[in-house]
C-alpha cells in the first residue's frame, strides 16, 4: 500500500522506516505543529503495545518557524555517531528538526531550493532506526519546496490541517492539487480552533464553521476530527508537553487518539 506515492525509493532514504505520513497546512498559525506532535503521541500510544511495535519519529521540516523541539520537550543537542545524527527522544518518540542543529541566534533566511537540498541531505543523514510511522511536519504553504519536500522524502499520505474559516478552503485546495501532483493520497483533513467549550454542552466558534468540512469535501477526502481551541493545548506545546501526553483523557487528546487509529 502507498507504493506508488513519491517518486523516491524510501528503502534508499529511510530503510528503516515503515510509513511516512506528512502534516500540511496552506499557511502558518493553523496549528499544523501543534497536530503534528499530538497525532505522534497518539500513534505512539496506539502501537506501543501492538507485538511488533517499532516506535514514532516526528521529522521538524518547517525550517522557518521550527517548534516542534520546544512542543516535544526536546533541549538537548542531538549525539552524531558514524557521521549519523541520532535523534533526540521525548515521551518514547524521536524527533528530529534542523532546528536542533542550527544556532539559534542566527536567523535562517533560506531560500526553496536550498531547503530541499538541506532538509533531502540532512533527512538522509538521521539515524532513525527502525519506525512504524515518522510524522513529517511541513513548512506552511503548498508551493515548490514543499512538493519537492514530500517527493524527497518519500511520504504515504497527507493529513492537511485548517481551521474553520472559509478563506481556508481555497487554500487548502492548493495544496491538494499539489499532493495529487505527486501522486501523494491525502489521508484526511483535521480542523484545528474549531469551537470554545463554553461549558453545559456550548460550543462557541470562534473561527467561524464549516471550514473543515468544506475542505474535506473538496479534496474528497474525511474530515478525521476537530480540535477545540483549548488554553491546555497552547500551555501543552509551550511546557513541552502535548495535551495527548499530559491530559490524555480530555477532550482534544481523545480527537488525537481517534485520527491516530483511522490512520
Ligand atoms: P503552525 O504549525 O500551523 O504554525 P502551531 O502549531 O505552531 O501552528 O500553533 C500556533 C499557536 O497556536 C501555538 O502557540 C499553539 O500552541 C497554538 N494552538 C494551536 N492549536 C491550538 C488549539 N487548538 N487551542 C489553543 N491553542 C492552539
């Protein structure tokens, strides 16, 4: 299954590797990260105790706002042996992010395509072991690096991360066509900040509504879950700590826990 997607032969960039799920979104501030590392958690959670669980990376690709360090509780640089980085693990899952290579006082002002060029040699070059699924989080947009990000490495599906507002569905759609260009099956849409619980069973959209389902339907694809905005989640991924991890039983963790199985 996914055999086709990419264009590159996975057993040539990560052989280890069993599946390859990448998180988009058509612009940044969606909450794309913050989907990201809860659906690593989630996945971690569900395969943990399966016989032949091999464990859960997340890849950082989002070079330009890289939070998924500070979102998985991950500070210390990463080990380099026999000219491989090992990646850091937090919560039992390996994350990696050129953020932990690059000094942080420099800003990164870097361009498509030495990104692809960076992020294809540095994927290449990460130790990752033996994994059931690496979460791929990409840089907001669906332009060309990001197309060449998902054909470089080679990814199964795509989960597209919106919020609830209209003017996210033109984006979105973007970014399928992007995905179909490559040959790449869009898994799903999660819609991210789609209500506040008022309490008593409100729900008050903040956001707007429909903006998941409207997307879902034009990319022909399901919507796999809504995300409340939540302070927990916010506070979760500043700590360090993801809702999935700390708050497992609560409302959103439980979103997470249910994409984490359809996928
Ligand atoms: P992106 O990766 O799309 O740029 P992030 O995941 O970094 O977005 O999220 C942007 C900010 O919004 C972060 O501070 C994050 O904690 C917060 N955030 C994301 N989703 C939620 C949510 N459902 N409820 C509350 N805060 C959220």
């Amino acid at each position: 299954k996914g055999a086709a997607a990419g264009s590159t032969d996975k057993t040539a960039v990560m052989p280890g590797v069993k599946k390859i799920i990448a998180v988009a979104s058509g612009k940044g501030g969606v909450g794309k990260s913050t989907v990201a590392t809860n659906l690593a958690c989630a996945l971690d959670r569900q395969l943990r105790y399966q016989s032949d669980y091999k464990g859960v990376g997340i890849l950082d690709c989002d070079i330009y706002g890289p939070s998924v360090p500070l979102m998985m509780g991950i500070g210390s640089r990463p080990e380099i042996e026999d000219e491989k980085i090992i990646p850091p693990k937090n919560y039992g899952i390996k994350v990696m992010s050129m953020a932990l290579l690059i000094d942080e006082s420099s800003p990164v002002v870097w361009r498509g395509p030495m990104i692809n060029n960076a992020i294809s040699q540095f994927a290449k070059h990460v130790a990752w072991g033996e994994l059931d699924v690496l979460v791929v989080d990409l840089p907001p947009g669906t332009g060309d690096a990001q197309l060449s990000l998902v054909q470089t490495l080679p990814v199964d599906g795509a989960l597209i991360v919106t919020t609830p507002q209209a003017v996210a569905v033109n984006v979105a759609r973007r970014g399928a066509m992007m995905f179909e260009k490559v040959n790449v099956p869009i898994i799903g849409v999660c819609e991210n900040m789609s209500y506040l619980d008022a309490g008593e069973g409100r729900r008050v959209h903040i956001f707007g509504e429909g903006g998941g389902q409207w997307t879902a339907e034009a990319l022909g694809a399901p919507l796999l879950g809504q995300i409340p905005l939540d302070s927990e989640i916010r506070e979760g991924g500043d700590r360090g700590v993801p809702i999935s991890i700390a708050y497992p039983d609560s409302p959103a963790a439980k979103v997470f826990q249910t994409m984490a199985e359809t996928i």
